[in-house]
C-alpha cells in the first residue's frame, strides 16, 4: 500500500526556493540570447580607435577668396573677370594700378603695386589662380603693360612670375602647408598708361 507522504514547512519553502530560482536562471538565459548576447559576442575584444582631426584638411571643398575678407592690405574687388576671352567668375582683381596709391605694407608706397593679406589659420594646403593683366590701350611706341606676381605664405616668398597683359593668364598652383598669412602681390610696369591697367587672380581659391 501506498501512502501519502506529509511535506514539512521546511522542506515546502525549499522547494519553492527552487522553482523561483531556476525559473529566474530561465528568464536571464533568455534574455541574453535574445537581446545581448549577439551584440557582445561580436564586439568582443574589439578597441575604440580616436578619431584626430588634421587642421589643414578641415575645408576638403575650395574657399574662393572672393568670400572672404582680407586681414591688410589692398582691398580688391570681387566677382567675375575676364582674361584673354575666359570668364572667371569668381575673382579678386585691382583696377586703376599705377593711378591710385596704395597704402599696403607689401608694396612699400609703390604706386604701381597691390598687395593683399588673408589669415588662412592654418586650415589650408594649395593656393590656384589664373593670373593675368588687362590693358586697356598702349602706349605712344606701341609697348604694352607687363605684370609680376608674387605670393607669399607667413612672410615667405612661395612663387613669382611675369606676365605680358591682354594673354593667356597664367596658372598658379602654390603650396600653404598649414601656413597661416597668404599675400598676394602684383607690381605693373606699366608704359604710362597706369590707370588702364587691371590686374586679375582668376578664381583665386585656397583649399
């Protein structure tokens, strides 16, 4: 015969102790695999490298110096310019050289010279431009105006050249190296015709 069996009240608490524990080890293994678990097996060991930001590439896109404002100088006018039939839409450009006087540090009270400052901060690799002269006549024996550009980067003259006006401007293409003063400068040997003389940076951009 078989009978029934009575439970103490010790050994009733130590069996619900049990279940409640093994269900909860139930409820946490669930929880892992199906929210966490995934996610941690497959970041394991993995490092968070830091990210470092380089000052001379944070403008990727060209800046046309035509946006921004100079520092010293001469102040050019800004727009569209046209060199030997190309349009230049985004220009710096002087007119009148060798009519009206400069008071700019980098010409040295040379009447026939402007030279502009811009304070790039560092963020800046290649200067580009088309430079170019605009004649507006000759003089009495025939000679026409010629142009020298210079630019300069933190008082370090970079890259000069010489032009002949009304011809094919020519491209420049001038390092920065994170540099943080950019000068422009364009003296005009001009046949006595100052006024009529234009110099133009075509799209003058730094990027």
């Amino acid at each position: 015969m078989f009978g029934w069996r009575t439970w103490s009240r010790v050994e009733k608490l130590t069996l619900i102790g049990l279940v409640i524990a093994a269900l909860s080890l139930l409820a946490a293994l669930s929880h892992m695999s199906g929210k966490g678990g995934a996610s941690k097996a497959t970041t394991a060991g993995l490092t968070p490298t830091a990210t470092t930001t380089n000052p001379v590439t944070d403008h990727p896109t060209p800046t046309y110096l035509e946006t921004l404002t100079p520092s010293e100088g001469d102040r050019p006018e800004r727009g569209e310019a046209q060199l030997d039939g190309r349009n230049f839409p985004h220009s710096i450009f002087y007119e009148e050289i060798g009519g009206i006087s400069t008071a700019s540090s980098g010409c040295q009270e040379e009447d026939n010279c402007r030279a502009t400052f811009y304070q790039l901060g560092g963020r800046y690799s290649l200067f580009t431009a088309d430079f170019g002269i605009f004649a507006h006549g000759t003089s009495a024996a025939g000679q026409i105006a010629t142009g020298e550009w210079r630019v300069a980067v933190d008082d370090k003259v970079e890259s000069k050249g010489k032009v002949v006006a009304n011809t094919t401007p020519e491209s420049i293409s001038v390092p920065l190296r994170g540099g943080q003063v950019l000068e422009l400068r364009i003296t005009v040997e001009e046949p006595g015709i100052g006024e009529s003389n234009t110099g133009v940076w075509g799209n003058a951009r730094v990027k």
